[in-house]
C-alpha cells in the first residue's frame, strides 16, 4: 500500500507543478520578459541591461538561506 501511495503522490505532483510550468515556458529562440530583481548587495539589476552582451545565466535555488 504504501508504494501505491508514493506513485499516486508522484504522479499528483507532475500533474500540478511540472505540466504547468511547461506551459508557461518560452519556446526555443524566444526572448525572456524583462525584468528587475536586487543584487546580494541591493542593487537594482534588469535584464534588459545586459541585452547585447554575452550570455546571461539566471540560477534560483531557493533552498539555501530560507526560513524554515
């Protein structure tokens, strides 16, 4: 019973998080909305600021540094 469980929990999950979030993606070639966010040092960044450069890698981890 409990295997039944961790799949039926699997697969609730894919269907409400994962499916959506493919949804909303951007397709290949397709330019990111602008936005703006604070740098660790609580500078205003955009990312239309950094249009014409070199690459832009955006990483979110939000498990680090969280209150629990």
């Amino acid at each position: 019973m409990g295997r039944n469980k961790c799949i039926l929990a699997s697969l609730l999950f894919l269907l409400c998080f994962v499916h959506p979030a493919l949804l909303l993606g951007l397709d290949l070639g397709e330019k990111a909305p602008d936005f703006e966010l604070l740098s660790t040092k609580g500078d205003k960044l955009r990312l239309s600021s950094y249009s014409g450069k070199k690459n832009v890698v955006l990483q979110f981890y939000v498990l680090d540094f969280t209150p629990t």
